[in-house]
C-alpha cells in the first residue's frame, strides 16, 4: 500500500484539499449554532482560502515546470536571464496565491496596490492554465493523429518550448486587455421593459439597476462614487442594487461606501442581498449602515410603489434574500418567496428583487404571475474563460429573456468586478431600465 509520503506532490495537494473541503462542510453542519458570526466569518474565509490554494497548487506545479522546468537542459539555463525568469515566475505564482489571503488582512477605504497586484496575477493564471491546458490537449490529438506518439525528436523538442511560449504570450496580451477594459467605467445600458398591468400613469417609470459592485481589496470608495455620480446624472425615479455590494464587514470599509448618502432617487432606493453579503458574515450592521444612507434593505419583503400622479396606481416591489444564507445556515435570513409577496396579489404588477438568475428561476416556478425579476451574479462570466462555466451554470446568463407572455428576467452583468480587476468578454453595466405599461 502507497503511504501518503510516497504521493505525487499533486495528489497531496488533492488530498489537503479535499481535508479542507471537509472541515468546511463540518464547520457549516456542527458548528454553525455553536461559534458567534464573527468566528464563522473568519473561519469561513480561511477555509476557502485554504481550499483556493490547495487546488491552485496542482495548477501552479504545472505552471512550473511547464515555463521553467522545460528549459532547464537548454543552452541558456545557467544564464542571469533565465535566473531572473525563475524569480518573475515564483513571485507571480506567490501573488496568485496570495490574493485570497487580502479579503482577511487588506481591506481599507481604498484598494491597496498589493491586493491589486495579487488579484491581477490571479486573473493571469486563470488565463494562463487555460492556455497550457488547450495547447497541450492540441499536441497531444496532433501527435496521436499524426501517429508520432512514440518519436522524440527536434521538432517535437521545438513544440514542447513552443507550448509554454505562446501561453505566455497569449496571457499577457490577454491580461492586458482585461486590465484595461475593467479600468474603463460602466458602460451605460438602456433597456425598455414592458410590464404587465403597469398603471399608465407609472409609463417610463425609470429603474436604475446595480448589481454586484463587491467593495473589498479591489474596489474602494474612488470607483463607487464614480457610480454614484454615473447613477444621479441619470435621474432615476428608482434605484436597486440586487447584491454583492461588499465583501467585507461594515465597521471596515465603511469610509468606502459613504457616496450612496449621495443616491436620492424620488421612489426610493433599494438594496437585496447577494451571496457575498453572508461571507461577510455581518448583514444586520449592512442593513443598519444602508439605512443610514436612506437606502432600504429588502429582507424577504416589499413596498408599494407609488405613482406620483395617482395615489390609486401602484406596483409591488419586492426583494428576497440571496439562496446562500440557507446554505451557511445564517440565522433568521434564506429566501422566503412566499413571505416576500404578502400582499402582492396578481391584480398589480409584481417586480422582484433576487440576486441569483437561479433564485430567479425558483421564484417564478413558485409564482409565475411575477411581472419581472432582476438579477446579477454571474458578472457575465468576468474573464475569460470563466464565461463558459458561468453561462453553463445558471438558468439566466446576462441581458433580458422573456419568461412566458407576460414576464421578464434581467440579469446584470454586474457594475464593477469581484477580486480580479479585469474584464474579458464581458463589460462592467449600469443599466437603465425604462418600464412601459401595456
């Protein structure tokens, strides 16, 4: 029998990884009722932490030896160049690894240039193992259709230093252009929805729609009062924020989120929460500091909205809580439909606030009088090439679908970015949603 010593350096990792993964279901199934939010909170986030890095590992030891390792036997191996390339690929595997170590230790009113540092080497090795993987696969099916299997040669020498080549290249070009693309600010996206039995007197009632802004190591106060200002010069009747505003408590980067005071929207501003919000492990001080703000919370409930020219002609307006708080079993929250539509009755429009398309899905399986949901979560997949996983893995992508006759989903591909401040094959949206009457 094979001892744990005598494993591949890969298949420990796989081992530490699935330890972690199990303390984690063990932490949420027994000690959830038994360690106050702050512990779990802090519990959580290095549990996953841990898992990132363990299954990175695998990843990383492939990076090596695939731009490091190959060229060791070659003429320029004992080279100061080279020496210096062993040291840039060390410090970017190191960097990779470290980002998910700043949601702990590097949060503050601004991005620190470390975390930035750490979240773009981050979304350069998502990339990067894409690459070597798809070239790799493609020699292997070139040799085994070619028959070469067996040979060794120049040339197959040649590709195997050709292989990590043009991953790198093909990554940094990539990263670049991420990089640049996410710097750029949200694009303004105007959307006309029709609503089933919209009081005509609430035609081209203007919703302003937020999702998934992720105030955390990346993103700092800076770039939320460029929304803030983006939002006001569209003078919305309504704003919404449908989740993941924050991954970090409160009382630490509340200096970051003092531009909403800034929101006035005459109807109101609104806020549900997404799943990061029960990562922070802190929701009742969020829901206290957005009311200071005079933004309103959505906790499974909602509000009349109504017309400024008739007090008779209203909607109903209504958020849930975002699916993952049943998950972590966090007290007094989860999504409870049923509780968040008392008194929403078929005979008004019903406009929904969930943060994930699947919540979406759930909802109108359960209730498909509602008129429309809107969403976020999926950020448009962010980078490449996350987005096939994304799209794969929730009902509603990114833009409108039209559910049935009379009902509509939208899916926002997010307003800033979680972590990696790149965006690839996907944009960074404020959306602008003008809503008719029939």
């Amino acid at each position: 029998m094979i001892s744990f010593k005598q494993l591949p350096i890969e298949a420990k990792a796989a081992v530490a990884a699935g330890v972690v993964f199990f303390s984690m279901m063990l932490s949420r199934s027994y000690l959830a009722e038994k360690l106050d939010f702050r512990m779990r909170h802090w519990l959580l986030r290095l549990q996953m932490a841990l898992f990132a890095n363990t299954l990175m590992l695998m990843g990383s030891l492939h990076v090596w030896r695939s731009t490091v390792t190959t060229f060791t036997r070659s003429s320029a191996a004992n080279s100061f160049c080279f020496m210096l390339w062993k040291i840039a690929v060390f410090m970017f595997l190191a960097l990779a690894h470290s980002s998910f170590f700043t949601l702990l230790f590097l949060v503050a009113e601004e991005p620190y240039f470390f975390s930035l540092a750490a979240y773009t080497c981050l979304g350069a090795y998502i990339i990067l193992i894409f690459f070597l993987f798809t070239l790799g696969s493609v020699e292997q099916a070139y040799k085994f259709l070619a028959g070469r299997g067996a040979k060794a040669g120049t040339g197959n020498k040649n590709r195997t230093a050709l292989k990590p080549v043009l991953a790198v290249l093909l990554t940094v070009v990539l990263t670049v252009v991420g990089l640049l693309n996410a710097s750029q600010p949200p694009t303004v996206n105007s959307v006309e929805i029709p609503v089933h039995k919209l009081p005509s007197t609430m035609n081209n009632l203007k919703v302003v729609l937020l999702s998934d802004i992720h105030l955390g190591p990346t993103v700092g106060k800076t770039k939320l009062a460029m929304i803030v200002r983006m939002v006001k010069a569209l003078k919305p009747d309504i704003t919404v924020i449908v989740g993941d505003l924050s991954d970090a408590e409160a009382k630490i980067i509340q200096p970051a989120v003092e531009p909403l005071g800034e929101l006035d929207s005459p109807l109101g501003t609104y806020f549900v929460t997404g799943n990061h919000e029960y990562y922070t492990s802190d929701v009742s001080n969020w829901f206290e500091l957005l009311k200071s703000f005079n933004i309103q919370p959505l906790h499974n409930e909602n509000v009349k909205i109504v017309s400024p020219k008739s007090t008779s002609d209203w909607f109903c307006l209504a958020g849930v809580d975002d699916i993952e708080a049943d998950v972590l079993r966090y007290s007094g929250h989860g999504m409870d439909l049923k509780k968040a539509l008392r008194g929403c009755s078929s005979e008004h429009a019903i406009v929904l606030l969930a943060h994930q398309p699947i919540a979406a899905k759930w909802a109108l399986q359960e209730r498909p009088d509602i008129n429309l949901i809107l969403s976020g979560h999926t950020h448009g997949g962010q980078i490449f090439p996350l987005n096939a996983g994304a799209y794969l893995l929730n009902p509603f992508f990114v833009g409108l679908y039209q559910v049935g006759q009379n009902t509509f989903v939208y899916v926002s591909p997010g307003t800033m970015y979680y972590g990696i401040p790149m965006r690839l094959g996907s944009r960074a949206e404020i959306t602008e949603i003008i809503l008719h009457s029939p």
